[in-house]
C-alpha cells in the first residue's frame, strides 16, 4: 500500500508539478502472495481529472523471487512479471497547486 502511494505521488508530480495527498481507496485486491526478498514493479496511471482530484489506478508486479530454499540470498528473474496487486483510489492536489 504504501508503494502505490509512492506511485501516486509521482504521478501528480509529473501533471502537476505537486504531490498530492491520498484521499481514499475505491478498491484494493490482493492477487497473489508477496515474501521478503521478492522484488516488485509498481505501475500507475492517471485515470480522470478533476478540478483538484485525480482518479488513479495501480498495478504491482512481481519480477523477481526470492528462493531461499535454494540459499540465503538466491532469487530469480520470473519469465513474466506476474500482477500481486491492484488499487483504484482518489489523490487531492493541494489547492492553488494543480495546473
């Protein structure tokens, strides 16, 4: 969760030259587990625009896993990145601060 309100500050930063603030989830699932050691890709994209909200919409892949049995520090590179999670939420661009 706190990923994709990384993701989401980035992406007010990049349309309006601010962060944003993280006013609610309209929804979150969790697809597959996630272990320490895993290395994960967070995607995200403005979906709508408002006056001073932004809709957005998340993604979070696993491309790299952890394979302890195999010792300490082994991991892989996965074949295909494979989606752990996903959020759709509304971020609030201070006012006087949008663009």
């Amino acid at each position: 969760m706190e990923y994709f309100g990384d993701v989401a500050t980035e992406l007010c930063i990049k349309h309006d030259g601010d962060e944003g603030l993280f006013a609610s989830y309209d929804m979150v699932e969790f697809k597959k587990p996630v272990f320490a050691g895993d290395f994960l890709e967070i995607r995200g994209r403005i979906t709508k625009v408002g006056n001073r909200s932004r809709k957005v919409e998340l993604e979070a892949y696993k491309v790299i896993q952890s394979e302890y049995d195999k010792g300490p520090s082994k991991a892989s590179v996965l074949p295909e990145p494979v989606l752990v999670a996903r959020a759709a939420g509304t971020v609030v661009v201070p006012k006087g601060r949008e663009s």
